[in-house]
C-alpha cells in the first residue's frame, strides 16, 4: 500500500510517500520520496520558531511540496491509500495546516487518515532504514527508547508496537531546547544543537563545572532550566571581549568552546546515567535513540561505553533523526494495521499529547 505522510508540527514542512505492506508489520519498507522544506532561515533572526512565521511558511510550502512528492515517486492520488498526517503535540497554529490539508484531501478523494502523534513519528525513525529495522524486528520487547529533541526529553518503555509507558520526561526544557538557548547566548545562530556540538570538539570538557540536575534522584525524570541559567551565569561572570550591539558579547573561540564542551558533557552526562539505570531497572532487549539530539555524537560515544554490552543499542541513521514526514508515514501505517486510529470525525489538533494517551 501507498502511505502519503505529512508533517507540520513544527519549522519543518515535510512529506514523504512510502509504499509499505498492507498486512504485515515486519515486513521491510520502501520510502519512494522523502522531501522535507526547513524554515530555519526565517525563524534565525529570531533565535528561535515564530508560530505565525512558522504557519505561514507552512500553507506556503505544503502544496507545493505534495505535488513535488507525488511527481518523484510517480505516484498519483489515485494511488495513495493511506494518509498520515501529524496531529500533535507541536504548535497549533503549525498543525492545523498540515491537518486542515489532509483532512480536505481525505474528504475530496475518500481516502482513510490516521492523526499521527509527532513522538511516536520519532520512535519509528530506526525503522526507516533497513539495517536498523532488521535489527530491530528480529529482537524481543520490551524496548527501551530514549527521544531527545527540541520539544521533548522522555525515557519510554516500548512493550509493543504502540503500547508505551513513559519512564519519566523533562519537568521544564527539553535537552535540545537547552543546546538552542545556550547557542543563542553565545551567538551561534539557530538550531543551536549542531554549532554547539561542534565547538564542543574543541574544547575542554573539564574546563566549567556546570550542574547535572536530577542525576542523582532515582527517578528517570529530567531537568535543563537550571543547566542553562548556570551557562547564563558564567557568561554574565566573564567579561571577555566587547559588547556587541548591547546584547551578545564576542568571546574568544577558545572560551565559547571551552563553554560548549562543558555544557554538552554535562547535558549528556545526565542522560546517559538515567538510561544505564533504566536499562539495569527495566532489562529491555534493546535501547534505541531518537530525535534530532541523538544525532549527537559525544552522545552517541558516551552511551555506547557506558551501556551494558549484553543490550544492543540502536540509533536512526543520521537522515532520520530530525523531523521527517517518512517517520510520521511508518507510524500512521502501523496505526491503521493495528487499527488502533480514530475515525476522521474524532481527529483534532492536539498541542499536548503525551504518548501514552494515543489511543
Ligand atoms: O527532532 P527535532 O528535529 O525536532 C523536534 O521534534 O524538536 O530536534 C531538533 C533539536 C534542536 O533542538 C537541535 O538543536 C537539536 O535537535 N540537535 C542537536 C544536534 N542536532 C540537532 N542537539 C545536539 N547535538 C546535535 N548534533
Ligand atoms: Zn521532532
């Protein structure tokens, strides 16, 4: 069957056309076109995402970029069987338009939608690539899934496909959100993530003591407000070079990388100790890694050598950890398999909806 995947959560507009079979879950999928419109560009001057920019850049794209997919796959919409369509959590001003559209083409051409919740889009993401998703379906569950992104910072055990219990979640900013802020203090430009982590390779990750909040209560919850307006003080603390426009000051390269290492080794040292002790709590017979944060790759070290050995670890491919609409088409086509969806009448935009209350 032909799944046409839309998402709109968020700063990306994105669509993909997947052709995946109509019975079995297992079965290996087939991404005809993965196309994805990034509106970084025109949320930067703002250091992060506008929701009217963000909709507007959305009704623009989204037509445009639908037609552009349907041509690459060849593929007509006589041929779309299912549609998938992110309905939440994400910014409701985004969501409506990747929504509205598909719900419109569902109506006009009679075809079934399944509202895809934008987390559990992620959680499918090791399933886009072939490697992974044998890897994954020859393995038994529980699995334990860590999602790191800009919007969330959750520890779920994943018992089956679409049941999810959350371990625990981030009690104020998500771990990306904290690269983004940190990145925008020191002037790095937005999405912060990849900036910071680069300078990170640079400098030393003794050089700052900055906090690892929670890391020691024996919960799996998180925290990065404190982390952030830590890096905030020390930057207040340092008078390192000129003041630039008022606002940002121009540090030296070496000190802005010195504040990066340090800062990422302890956002990351929190999240690695907290999946080790969910791992010890919960033996899940593998761990996965999802969202834009696990493209990370001091993460991705450090929880290879601190993981025990026995649980294999999975992360996407480096194409499928941030927002993509293949991740949201997999889903929808897992949703409508189990039939465990609601019919169109009942689909709405939901701004907050945690994973465990899908359906
Ligand atoms: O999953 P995603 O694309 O969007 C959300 O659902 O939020 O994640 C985007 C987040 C941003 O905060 C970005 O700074 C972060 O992922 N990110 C990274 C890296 N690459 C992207 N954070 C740390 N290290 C990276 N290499
Ligand atoms: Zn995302």
């Amino acid at each position: 069957m032909i799944i046409l995947g839309i998402e709109t959560s968020c700063d990306e507009t994105a669509v993909a056309i997947i052709e995946a079979d109509a019975k079995d879950n297992l079965q290996p999928i087939k991404i005809l076109v993965s196309e994805i419109s990034s509106q970084v560009a025109l949320h930067a001057p703002y250091g992060g995402v506008v929701p009217r920019i963000a909709k507007f850049a959305h009704e623009e794209q989204l037509p445009l970029l639908i037609d552009q997919a349907l041509t690459a796959a060849k593929v007509t919409w006589e041929q779309v069987n299912l549609l998938a369509v992110t309905t939440g959590p994400g910014l409701a001003p985004a969501l409506s338009v990747g929504f509205n559209y598909g719900r419109q083409q569902a109506e006009q051409r009679n075809i079934p939608l399944v509202g895809v919740n934008h987390i559990e889009g992620h959680i499918y993401s090791p399933w886009l690539d072939a490697d992974t998703a044998n890897k994954l379906n020859q393995l038994a569950w529980p699995i334990l899934i860590l999602v790191i992104s800009g919007g969330h910072t959750q520890l779920v055990l994943m018992t089956g496909f679409g049941d999810y219990q959350i371990l625990g979640r981030t009690l104020d900013d998500a771990v990306g959100e904290s690269f983004d802020k940190v990145a925008k203090m020191l002037g790095l430009g937005y999405p912060g993530g990849p900036a910071v982590s680069q300078a990170a390779r640079q400098g030393q990750i003794s050089a700052f003591h900055f906090p690892r909040p929670l890391m020691r209560e024996l919960n799996y919850d998180f925290s990065y407000a404190g982390l952030k307006t830590s890096v905030l003080y020390t930057l207040r603390g340092q008078n390192t070079g000129r003041i630039n426009d008022g606002a940002v000051k121009e540090y030296s390269q070496n000190y802005i990388n010195d504040i990066c290492a340090s800062f990422e080794a302890a956002a990351i040292e929190v999240l690695v100790t907290k999946t080790v002790r969910a791992i010890t709590a919960f033996q899940p017979r593998a761990v996965t890694v999802v969202g834009g944060v696990s493209a990370n790759q001091y993460l991705r070290q450090q929880l290879i050598s601190a993981a025990p050995e026995t649980v294999p670890l999975i992360f996407p491919a480096l194409a499928w950890t941030g927002d993509n609409a293949a991740m949201i088409a997999v889903a929808g086509w897992q949703r409508f398999l189990s039939q465990k969806y609601l019919p169109l009448a009942q689909v709405d935009i939901k701004a907050r909806w945690p994973i465990s209350e899908i359906f």
